[in-house]
C-alpha cells in the first residue's frame, strides 16, 4: 500500500489557503477588466486598489506597488528599468536574478556560511558608476538570511540601489531594508500568477507604459490580487513553531550523522539544507519519494539539473558534498509527526548507505 504524502518542499510552493481560495471566487465572482471604464470596470479597479493597500498595510510597507505575475517577472522589472549604470549581485542569488544580471555582473563573494562580504561589496561600490546591488532576503537553498540592514547602509552610502528578493521571506519575516523588493505569493499560501514589485520611489525605475502605473502591460489579475492580500493577511503567527520543528529537525538530523548546511548564519525558520555523507541526492530524492516524503535539492527552478549548485558551491563545498544535500522547508501543516517520519525515513536511508 503507497506511503501516505507527506509534503515537505513548501519554499517551492506551499498550499493555497482556504482565505485565499475564497478571494479568488469572490474576485472571479466580480469580474470585469480593472482598466475599463465603465461601471463593472470601475468596481473591478476599486477591488484592485483594495487588494493593492491591503497587501501594502499587511507587509507594513508604505511607498509603492506594483503587481506582477510572480517574483521572476518583480525581478525582472527592476534590474532592465533600474536607472543604474551597472549590476552587482551575491554569488548565491536565485538563478534568475544571475540570469537578469548576465555574464559581466560583478558577483559579491560569500563566507563559509552563505553571508555576503561586506569588504567585498565596499570595494565594489567605490570603484564604480551608481550601482543596483541585488541581494536575496533568504537563500531559497540553505535558508540564510543575509544582512540587508548593513548592506543597504553601504549601499545607499555609495548612492547605489538595493534589490532584495524576498521571495522565501514575505510573509514570513518582516521586510528587509531594501529600495526595491521582489516577492510572490504562492510561497506563502497565495496562488500561482501573482507577486509583486514594492519601490521605495518610482523615480528609481523607468516606466515601460501600460497598467500598473505604467510599469507593467497587460489585464491586472484582479482576482489572484485579492487571494493574494488574504493570504498575507492569515499572518505569520506560525513561525514560531516553525523554528520549534526546524530546531528540532537540525538536531536530530545532526544526531543521526547529517551536516547542517549554514549552521552557524541566521536562517529562516521555513528552510533547512542537509547533507547525508555518501549517498547522492539524486538517489536520496528517489528514496524519499518511494517513502511519499516530498523534499528537493536545491531550488525548485533547478533541482533536475545535473550541475551542482551555485549557492553551496560558492560557499566552498566541494561538487561531491554540494551534490549530496536536500533542501527540506516547513509549511503551516507541518508538525512534529511529520519531522518524525522524516528523520526515520533519513535514518534507513543513510543506515542502507552505510551497510
């Protein structure tokens, strides 16, 4: 008989929640295209604008938003219209920022733990033109976060512009000190489709033309706006037990002979990176899924590549080690019978390696 599902790949998606569900119905109930001026279009534009100050007041942001289809696009807008000269980025940015940025980006070196050097990026800012510094809030593979705080300090010393992708953190960790912020909400219980652009100052990017004040063309996706407000509005109350199971994951984990990845840096509560000595992680992710354990190895957008990661690669683990780590990241359902079973399930595949 198949193994019950037990889902534990949550920063590559999480479950639409029930409020957000019943946004969504309330805003297919109501449509009519937000841009057009008649009376449906009109009440279309207010529930949008509606969304558009309930998700700002949720996140406890105060300048502008604009809605995108997710954090790719957010992402996107901001390093092709910033007014900058030049893009720097982290060495272990999300693969579509390294993308965006191209081949000729300067990429700030990390430390052993996955955090940025800020010498490094001191000196990369006073040998340049004005410069859009692009930093993940979370690291979508290890779960750390980075010091936006000190970063920004340096950043705006130099007159530059920061960039945080806080795709894993939204929702679940107040927002960095950032002057452009890309998130999306199906991390955090809103649905597929929808994220936004927060800018501290429209006058740093510029407009394309079209809808969203002009920074982005297309329909507004009025419906997946409001699920996307009920969803930040469930709140964060979960987090702390969220730490509680990642807490006790690390340690058990770490009791049956796995490396912590990142150990010692300040992580997100949701994310956690383990490293089995010896057992591939592709052949650990076949394993876990005969189990009907759902885990990755690394970022959704490149778990099935065969090339190791960047991320852990830039933190100094070898191809061998990088190659053999899983990502596991907590949900709102997860609980400590789920981590149970998944340290079990850990512990007979490690202890059939072993033998």
């Amino acid at each position: 008989m198949p193994a019950e599902p037990l889902y534990l790949d949550h920063a590559a998606t999480t479950p639409l929640l029930p409020q957000a569900r019943a946004a969504l119905v309330e805003g297919f109930d109501a449509w009519a295209n937000p841009s057009s001026p008649h009376k449906p279009g009109r009440a279309a534009r207010a529930l949008l604008e509606g969304a558009r100050a309930r998700v700002a007041a949720a996140l406890g942001w105060e300048r502008e938003t604009v809605f995108t289809s997710g954090a790719s696009e957010a992402l996107a807008l901001a390093i092709r219209r910033a007014k900058v000269e030049r893009v720097v980025t982290s060495a272990v940015e999300h693969e579509a920022v390294l993308r965006l940025a191209g081949t000729g980006a300067a990429r700030l070196p990390v430390d052993a733990n996955g955090l940025v050097n800020l010498a490094a990026l001191e000196d990369v800012l006073a040998d340049g033109p004005r410069t859009l510094v692009c930093v993940q809030q979370v690291n979508s593979e290890t779960g750390v976060i980075q010091p936006l705080a000190e970063i920004a300090a340096l950043v705006r010393a130099a007159g530059g512009i920061l960039l945080a992708d806080a795709a894993q953190g939204a929702g679940k960790i107040a927002l960095p000190d950032a002057d452009l912020i890309a998130l999306s909400a199906h991390k955090f219980g809103g649905p597929i489709g929808i994220g936004a652009l927060l800018i501290r100052d429209f006058a740093l990017l510029e407009a394309p033309g079209g809808q969203e004040r002009g920074y982005r063309g297309g329909t507004e996706n009025m419906p997946a706006a409001l699920a996307m407000a009920a969803a930040l509005e469930a709140g964060d109350g979960w987090m702390a037990e969220a730490a509680r199971l990642r807490d006790l994951l690390d340690a058990q984990l770490q009791a049956a002979g796995a490396e912590v990845i990142a150990s010692a840096a300040p992580r997100c509560p949701t994310i956690g990176g383990y490293r089995m000595p010896g057992v591939s992680s592709a052949a650990q992710l076949i394993r876990f899924d005969s189990m009907g354990i759902a885990v990755s190895a690394g970022s959704a957008c490149s778990s099935g590549s065969l090339r190791p990661s960047h991320v852990l690669s830039a933190m100094g683990l070898d191809a061998k080690a990088a190659g053999e780590v899983l990502r596991v990241s907590i949900g709102r359902e997860t609980d400590e019978a789920a981590i149970a079973r998944f340290v079990a399930a850990w512990r007979d595949i490690a202890g059939s390696a072993r033998a």
